[in-house]
C-alpha cells in the first residue's frame, strides 16, 4: 500500500493499483493522493523492467470523485503559485504513468467525474463497468472550474477541438457509461465487475508496447488543428455560443475552457498542458467557482443529507399516495412520484379531468421515449402506477396525500376533512398550496401535527426543489416523514417556518416588483429585462411578471396590506404598486394570461416588449443618470436583504437552506453560488456589501436598507455559513 493506492503485482507481471483512499469513503486528488502517486510513479520507472502492463481500478463505490473541493474552496490568491506548482507536479506524475510505455488501463467501476475521468484520461484504455447511476465526464465548469489535470488537454487530442468543446467541457455533460462510449470518452463497456477486469487484462496481453494516440508518431488532432482552415471558420462561433449560454453574466470558466483548448490545440502536449493549468488556476482562486462549490456543492450536500430534518424519527417510505386535483401541478406531482416507483391514486372532481391528469404523464413519456431515455417496459411501469379516479373510496390505503386543488383555502380544507377518514389512519397530509398558510388550512383537520406543506414548482419534472413548509402545529414526525418523501421522489428539501409566501414565493416577488418599479421610473423595459438576463437570471423580469398575472401582486398587496393594518403596523406601497395598478386598470393589461401585459402576444406566442411602456411610463433620462450596473444589482440586493431578513425571523433556518432554496428554487444566479453566499463573496464581504446596500438605500428607498443581522455579520467581519 503507498496511502491512497494500493499496488498489487500477480507473477506474470501485471501491476493493479487500487484506488482506496482509508480515510474517506471516496477517493479524492487530496494531498495524500498526490504524494501516493508520486510514489507509484516512481516504483513504476523504477521497477518497469519487471512490469508488463497496468491496471488502474477503485475499491470504492465510485472509481474516483475527483478534485478535493475542501482544498480547492481554501486557496487564496496568494497561494496561487504553490497551488500551480502542485498541480504541475500531479500532472507530471500521471505524465510519467502515460509515457512509460506499458499499457496502462482504466477499469472504470463506478462514476468516473472531474479528476477521476482525468486519471482515466492519461490511460492508453478505458473500460466502463454498466453500473446503474454510474457517470463519465468533466462537470468542473458546473463549479465555475476547468479540468485542470489534463482533462482540457487530453479531451482536446482525443476528440478534436469541436467535439471536446461541445460534447464534454462547455456543458460539463455527464454520460451513464452507454452514451459515454458512443461520444468516445471510453473505449468499451463491461456487463458486470468481472468482465471488467477480463477486458482491461486483455488489451494488456494484446499490446506489449502501448502509447497514447498523441504520443504516436504520425498523430493528427482529429478535426485538425486550429490553422486547419476548416476549423478556423467555425472556431468564432464558439464564443458566441458561450455568450448564448452565459448571456452575459459573470461566468468565467466557459470562456476560461474555450481558451485553453483553442489555445492548447496549437501547441506541444507539455505547453498545452501548462497552460491548462495556468487558467485552472486562475479560477480556481477567483470568487465565482467558491460561490460555485459552496452553494452547488456543500450547501447542497448538507440540504439532501437531512440538516433540516427533525432527528429521532426513524425514516419511511411512502408506498400509495393520494394527489388530490390533477390540473398541472397535480399532474406533475403524480409523474414525480410513479417516476420514484410509488403507487399513485389521482383524484379530480371527474373521471375525465383525472384521465387528462394522467395523460400529462404518458406526453413525458412519450417524449422520453422519443430521445432513448426511457423504454416502453419501463414507460408501462410507470403509467400502470397512476390510477385516476374520481371517487373517493379509491383513496383507501394511502400513506399521504398531496392536495394540488384550486388555491381556495375553503375548498382545500373540506378536501381534507372530505379524505382524512379514506386514508390510512396515520397518513401524512400535505398541501401544495402556493401562498396560503399552512396552519389555517390545517384548521379542521383532526391530526393537525401530521399536516404540512409541500411547495412544488413548475413544472414539477424538471425542477429540483420542493419548499416543505412547518405550520404552527406541524408535528416533528410529520416534517421527517415529508422529508423522506422528497428524498424518496429524489428532489431536493429545504424546510422552512410557516409565513406569508414561505421563503421562495416572498423573495421572487422582491425581484419582480425590482423590474416593475424601474419601469415606473422611465427605464426602458428591454434595458430592465437585459440587467436581469446580464445579472445572470433565467428568466426575464418582466415576463415572468406577465406570466404570474399582474392581478396576483394585487391580490397579494390586499390580504397583506390588510393583515398589516389589522396587526397594528403601517402599511408602506412600493414603488412597483402604481405601475401594475396602471397597467391593469387604464391599460386592461393583465399578463401573459390575459392576451396582453408588459409584452404583447400573438396566439398566445410572446410578440415584444409593449411599445406603449416607452410612450406612458418612458421619461427623458439623463445618460447614466441610472447605471446599468445599478439595475442588476438592485434585483440581486432586494432579494439577498429579504434573504437575510428571512433567517432572522426564523422563516429559513439554516443558511444552506438559503442558498439551495434560492438557486434551485427561485433562479438566484448560480454565479454567487447563492442569496446569502453573494453576501459573503461580494467585494468586501458582509461589510462591502453593507455598504453598497446603503448607497443603494440612499439612491432608491428604503426596501434596500439593511437589516441587523446583516448588520451584526458585517461589524464582525463574519460570513453567511452555517
Ligand atoms: P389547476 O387549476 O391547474 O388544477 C386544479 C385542479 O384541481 C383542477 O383539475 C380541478 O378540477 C381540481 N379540483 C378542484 N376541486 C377539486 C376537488 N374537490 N377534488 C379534487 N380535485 C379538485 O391548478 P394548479 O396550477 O395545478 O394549482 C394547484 C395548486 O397548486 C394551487 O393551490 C396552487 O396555488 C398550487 N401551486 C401552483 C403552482 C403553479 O405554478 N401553478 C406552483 C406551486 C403551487
């Protein structure tokens, strides 16, 4: 054993070396990796004489997980010489393994991602075990990263600039081991772990002398070089489909890729591969792939590891389950969760309006099935799961109920009154009602401490966030169980206490009501909805106003304007509250919905932005009266401030429920890797962005004003973690 490899040599002169890191249950490119193979490469030229080929495999779940992102997230600026020291003396050590010329294979086992693909990479071959769940590929640049191990360099010898580009570095496409083979990231597939090391023994006894294609004599860069007049023409597209992808926000690392391989593909293999490491570096000590790793990475994991979950109660599996309305979301909600393998009884006032319920899951299907990612057994499976009906004794047995009815806290609380003696007697009620509270809608029910919410978005197969929602009587078993259920139907939970628009409903709104408000100031509506796309959200503001309805923020305005008053509290009206009015009372304007908003539409299609905004709202503007810079942060400091306020009364509790919550709920830009991690990666930190918000304040009111907390965060010097 040399730490992290294990080396293992039989008579006839084959050498295994195991990847098994002893201290972790994965294997990562810590600093005991890198010292282990620095010392394998050695005894590998040391002892070659006596070596006839080798054989890289893991004894772990998954072959190797890549880069130690606890390494990566600590280094700073300054240590960015050392860092690019480390990762040179890396690379030269599997350059070494490379250039021995013995056959050296890749016995891939499980997923092989980021830096476990690289080590894959500087083999002559690779063999993919089929294992379910398994994934091939370099997904650094979704950390805002490159693969700076090879991965750039190699991906660009192996498969041409082109394809290395669009198939594997800009998207950072993970493929099951099948489609892995067909875009040629590996060379053959084995059924079972046998079979795998039979193959890669074999391509050993086959070749008693191998190099790497590039190492060959004769090589020619597949698609040619970047002076082939062939690609040359097509290489300006490139950074214009990075632009697409980007739309102008601050994502450093496509463009970071695209030079490396453009520039990598002119030179020799130990220049280009220098110069890889020169802008992996460059990334990995600046701000966007911290955000990055912090809020993708261990925000995520420590949200689906169950921080919120209540401890002591034991974990459950839901095996029927009742989703109560089968108009969109319910329909969504029953695919989500046949997809998971539970049985589903979906109810609706008539048969017909159930059938349509199930029918939205058979179009997925059959869209699916379409693009190869289903077959028709399984796609069978799955609609012979969902059984829609309209009648109530149907629903005996099931262990939860989601209600998806009509947003009307009436009906939604006969429903249940109608359903909690159908069901089984302990069965988890939830409701995924968008904006009432949950402990009204619990009035009623005789279990109240089995009710909770389960905020779905739209549309439920594709977005990965369900907000459960802790009424004021919801029991500790009842969120654990809701837990479970979200984890079970593999989406992400954030858990959050009961109040006026939960967590992401209220801050989505503050960055609606940001557009909103500038138009009212005379700013041209295409420049509001440029900040938001250059600020890097989504989607535009203005259309997804016109999509929410321009009668919701009214109606919102109402009940809470009313409830304000009654509280004793004064009621303040935004700036935004006078545009909608006009809008929808002098103009008939009500969204997307209506035929007509801040856009036009043409057969329900978007048109254009209104050309009479410029003509009832546009004022004469002082050019850079309103920096544009202004516009984008605006959007991204309501919803940060409204975030912070959040955990300070409680409704979010913990930071990574924050930052999760924010980016896969309510399309907070993944460049900040978060709402309270923009916070913390803000030039000057808590302080500089207390700082910024205040001239904010002073310039546009009093919404940008910062509260204690964020007060309290910056005198200390202290950032947003948990
Ligand atoms: P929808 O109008 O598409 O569907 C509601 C369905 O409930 C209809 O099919 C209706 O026939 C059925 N229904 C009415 N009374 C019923 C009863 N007594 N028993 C069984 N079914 C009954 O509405 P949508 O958009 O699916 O919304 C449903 C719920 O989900 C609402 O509470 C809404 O606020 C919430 N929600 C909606 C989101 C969205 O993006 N549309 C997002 C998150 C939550």
């Amino acid at each position: 054993m040399t730490g992290t490899i294990r080396w293992t040599q039989d008579d006839t002169g084959v050498v295994t070396l195991t990847l098994d890191d002893p201290r972790q249950s994965a294997n990562t490119m810590n600093r005991d990796f890198q010292t282990s193979l620095a010392a394998v490469a050695d005894r590998l030229v040391a002892e070659q004489e006596d070596i006839r080929g080798v054989v890289i495999t893991s004894a772990k779940k998954t072959f190797f997980a890549g880069g130690d992102l606890r390494e990566l997230i600590a280094i700073r600026p300054e240590d960015a010489e050392s860092a690019f020291t480390a990762v040179e003396a890396l690379k030269r050590d599997l350059r070494r393994i490379e250039t021995l010329g013995k056959p050296v294979v890749a016995a891939i086992n499980g997923s092989a991602l980021g830096g476990g693909y690289e080590i894959a990479l500087a083999c002559h071959h690779r063999v993919a075990l089929d294992a379910e769940g398994s994934k091939i590929g370099l997904p650094e640049v979704t950390l805002g990263l490159l693969p700076g191990g090879g991965g750039v360099t190699r991906t660009v010898r192996l498969l041409g600039v082109t394809d290395a580009l669009l198939k594997v570095l800009v998207q950072g496409t993970q493929y099951p081991p099948r489609a892995a083979l067909e875009a040629g990231l590996v060379h053959e597939v084995a059924g079972t772990p046998d079979e795998l090391l039979v193959k890669a023994r074999a391509f050993i006894d086959a070749h008693p002398v191998s190099r790497q294609p590039w190492d060959t004599e004769g090589y020619r860069m597949p698609g040619g070089t970047p002076s082939h007049p062939a690609l040359a023409a097509s290489l300006p597209a490139f950074p214009a489909t990075v632009r697409k992808q980007t739309a102008g926000a601050p994502y450093p690392a496509p463009r970071a890729v695209l030079a490396a391989a453009v520039e990598g593909a002119s030179l020799d293999f130990e220049t280009a591969s220098t110069v890889e490491s020169r802008y992996f570096i460059e990334l990995a000590t600046g701000q966007t792939a911290k955000n990055m790793i912090q809020g993708f990475f261990f925000d995520l994991q420590a949200v689906n590891a169950g921080r919120s979950r209540p401890s002591g109660h034991a974990p459950r599996t839901v095996r029927k389950v009742a989703v109560l309305g089968a108009g969109m979301m319910g329909a969504g909600i029953a695919y989500a969760c046949a997809k998971a393998g539970i049985e589903v009884v979906l109810k609706d006032v008539s048969d017909e309006n159930a059938r349509k319920g199930k029918e939205y899951s058979a179009g997925l299907l059959a869209k699916a099935l379409a693009k190869g990612r289903t077959t028709e057994a399984r796609r069978d499976e799955l609609l012979a799961r969902i059984t829609p009906t309209a009648d109530l004794a149907d629903l005996a047995g099931c262990d939860a109920v989601i209600e998806a009815v009509f947003e009307d806290p009436e009906l939604k609380q006969r429903v249940f009154q109608e359903v909690q003696h159908v069901v089984a007697p302990d069965a988890l009620l939830c409701s995924n009602t968008s904006t009432l509270p949950i402990t009204l809608l619990a009035e009623g029910v005789e279990r109240p401490d089995g009710f909770v919410g389960l905020h779905f978005f739209s549309p439920v197969d594709k977005m990965p966030l369900v907000e459960i929602i802790k009424g004021e009587r919801t029991g500790d078993e009842a969120l654990a169980r809701a837990f479970d259920l979200v984890r079970q139907i593999r989406k992400t939970p954030i858990v959050v206490n009961d109040s006026r628009g939960f967590f992401t409903s209220r801050v989505i709104g503050r960055f609606i009501t940001e557009g909103v408000a500038m138009v009212g100031e005379g700013i041209p509506a295409a420049s509001v909805e440029q900040a938001a796309a250059q600020a890097g959200y989504p989607a535009k503001v203005l259309s997804l106003m016109d999509e929410l309805t321009l009668t919701l923020p009214r109606k919102i305005r109402e009940e809470t304007r009313r409830a304000t008053e009654a509280a004793g509290g004064t009621w303040t009206p935004h700036p935004a509250d006078a545009v909608i009015d006009r809008m929808v009372e002098e103009f008939g304007r009500t969204g997307r919905s209506g035929g007509a908003g801040f856009y036009d539409y043409v057969d329900g299609e978007r048109a254009g932005l209104w050309p009479g905004l410029a003509e009832h709202f546009g004022k004469r503007l002082a050019p850079g009266e309103i920096p544009f810079e202004d516009l984008k942060e605006r959007m991204l400091f309501v919803e940060a401030l409204d975030t912070v306020r959040c955990l300070e009364e409680g409704v979010l509790t913990s930071v990574a429920d924050a930052n999760v919550g924010s980016l896969l709920g309510i399309g907070f830009p993944g460049w900040t890797g978060g709402a309270l991690q923009y916070i913390n990666g803000y030039t000057g930190g808590p302080a500089g962005f207390l700082a910024r918000a205040e001239e904010l304040r002073a310039a546009y009111g009093e919404r940008f004003e910062p509260s204690p907390l964020l007060r309290e965060k910056a005198a200390k010097g202290e950032p947003f973690l948990d």
